[in-house]
C-alpha cells in the first residue's frame, strides 16, 4: 500500500485521538519528514489534521472533495475509471462535458466527476439539485455494440448496480422506481439520465449520467418533500469518493456479464429491486393517461401494466406514479 493511504488508514484508526509523528513514522516506515509532506498534501487536498509539536496528529474530518487518487487505488476495473478520470470543481453538467469527450473519440470507461453542476439536468428537460462538495455527480462513456433498440436496458442496468452499491455501503433498502429513479421510501435519492448518439440504429456512445444525493442536509422547501440524502435517512456523512469506487467496481462486473450474457439477469434483479411491482400506477403517456398494476419490464426495459380489463400495455416513455392509497413499500 502506498504511503499516503497508509497513513490515511492509520490516521483514520486514530480518528479524534492525537497520534505522534514518531509512531507514524515507525508504523509507515518512513522518515518524520516524509510523514509531514504526506500531511501536508492530505491537508491541500481538504482533509482536516492538526498538527502540534509537541502530540502530533489530529486527524478530525476526511476531505470533503472527491478524491481521484484515492478512487484509483481502490478500483479493481480494467476499463472504467482506468485510464482517465476527468475531475472538475464545476461545469455546467458532466454529461454534456463527456459527451464533447465522446465525440472527440474519447473511449469506453471515461469518468467525468464534478463537485457542483451549474445546469445539472434531469430527464424530460428538468434540472438536477446539483450543490457543491455534497452529492455524487457523475458521467461515465459506454461503447456497447448493441442496437439502438436495446439501449434503454442500460439505464436499468445502472440502476440495479446504484441500487445494490446503495444498499451494500448504506444499509438503506434502497428501491428502483421505473425507469430511472433511486428511491428510499417515497423519496428520491438519486437519478439516471443515458444520453444516447446512434448511428443508422447502431449505437455508437451511450453518455451515462448518475447523480446521488449523499450529503445534502437542506433541500429547500420545494425539493424537500419529494428529495432526500444518504445523510438525512442515516445520520451519517458518507465518503463520497468511497461510493463512486464501489459503484465503478460493481459496473464494471455486471455490464461485462450483461454483453456476455444478455438482459435475463439484470431483469431478475430489477424486478427484485422494484417498489412498482404488483402496485397500481398511474403513467402519463403523450395518449393520455393509463391506470393499471406494474408487472414486469420486458427485454427491451419497457415497463408492462395490466388494466382492470387484463389488457397489457407497454410503456416506454413518460412518467409513472403510485396511484393514491397504494404508498410506496
Ligand atoms: C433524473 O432523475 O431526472 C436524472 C438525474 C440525473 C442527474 C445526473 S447528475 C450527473 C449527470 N449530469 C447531469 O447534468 N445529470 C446527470
């Protein structure tokens, strides 16, 4: 393990007690002086140490930033995150800053992060909450070859792997709510938005855009209903850099399974991960409205509901809500 996580390991082993220079230097085997460049470094880098002469270190708060490095070290993928990891403090929105990478030929795995996002975008044209050092805003380039058809299967996909990374790192029973929302009760805490370029109806890029409300303590009044955050539903502050290496990790895995194997098993799961499945909605479609209980998703993703005439139909676009007096699980 390189020097710098091994002190962050043994700062955080020692967090809120005072741990002297001497036993750092001994335990990372390295001069006191190199424990001082490693602190300072940590320091720039936003995580809050004190330091004293006389007791050493004080290590109080991880930083606040996203960290690439320390997502680098902890990723096991080949591809996603591997080679570039494109960090920023503020853009407009990571998706439209990979999707210019895209189209200049840049390849599968290209991670873009930011800290803030000025015109965060959700689907249908809304905006994304998008606060600075709070929340996870992240894009991601896929370059499957699979036709255009096919492609709203990558945005269940990566709701599963957010649900599960959710789930696993939090303990929160975290739900999907069709198509493309991150849900905790009736809340939301997070969303997925796949730009898509296509050639013919070939796909060439998928732009795969994610964001997590992890520490956000205020809404708002408007955003404070519907919204809520990792922190708000545990009381805890979450590394976020942490989040976003699970979730890079377990991506990797299941889209490699996904092209080798196809949809059956992320269709399994989604349905396991549903909190539409066997409920009454109510989907607002360009024809009107259609009321009936959530079945399944098919292979292409769309989502099925039988009417009280056992009719089924297929939904692929527009939203979907609980109908009143059946509340989310
Ligand atoms: C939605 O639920 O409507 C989708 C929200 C997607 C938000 C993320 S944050 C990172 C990426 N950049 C954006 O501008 N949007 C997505």
């Amino acid at each position: 393990m390189p020097t710098r996580e091994q002190l962050i390991k043994s700062l955080k082993e020692n967090k809120g007690c005072w741990i002297s220079g001497e036993s750092l230097s001994a335990r990372l085997n390295v001069s006191r002086a190199a424990v001082w460049k490693q602190v300072r470094s940590l320091r720039e880098d936003g995580y809050v140490i004190e330091a004293s002469p006389k007791k050493g270190y004080h290590f109080t708060a991880c930083s606040q930033r996203v960290l690439p490095d320390e997502i680098r070290d902890g990723l096991q993928t080949r591809v996603f995150g591997k080679k570039d990891i494109v960090h920023v403090l503020e853009t407009d929105s990571t998706n439209v800053l990979i999707k210019e990478q895209a189209d200049r030929g840049a390849p599968e795995g290209l991670v873009v992060l930011s800290e803030g996002q000025k015109k965060g975008r959700g689907r249908r044209g809304r905006t994304w909450f998008s606060p600075h050092f709070e929340n996870i805003y992240l894009s991601f380039l896929l370059r499957p070859i699979i036709p255009l058809v096919e492609s709203a299967r990558l945005t269940l996909l990566t709701a599963v792997v957010a649900a599960e990374t959710l789930r696993a790192s939090t303990g929160l029973q975290v739900t999907i709510k069709w198509p493309n929302d991150i849900m905790y009760g009736e809340k939301k805490l997070g969303g997925i938005l796949a730009e898509i370029r296509a050639e013919m109806d070939l796909v060439d890029y998928v732009a795969v855009g994610i964001g997590i409300n992890v520490n956000t303590e205020h809404f708002g009044d408007k955003l404070q209903k519907e919204a809520t955050s990792i922190f708000l539903e545990t009381g805890e502050a979450f590394s976020r850099s942490d989040l976003i290496t699970e979730f890079l990790n377990r991506f990797e895995t299941a889209y490699s399974r996904f092209l080798e194997t196809g949809f059956a098993g992320v269709r399994k799961k989604w349905k396991a991960l549903s909190s539409m499945v066997g409920r009454q909605v109510q989907a607002d479609l360009p024809a009107g409205i259609c009321c009936g209980e959530v079945m399944d998703i098919d292979d292409e993703g769309a989502l099925l509901i039988r009417d009280d005439k056992r009719h089924i139909h297929r939904i692929t676009f527009g939203d979907v809500y609980l109908v009143r007096g059946d509340d989310f699980r």
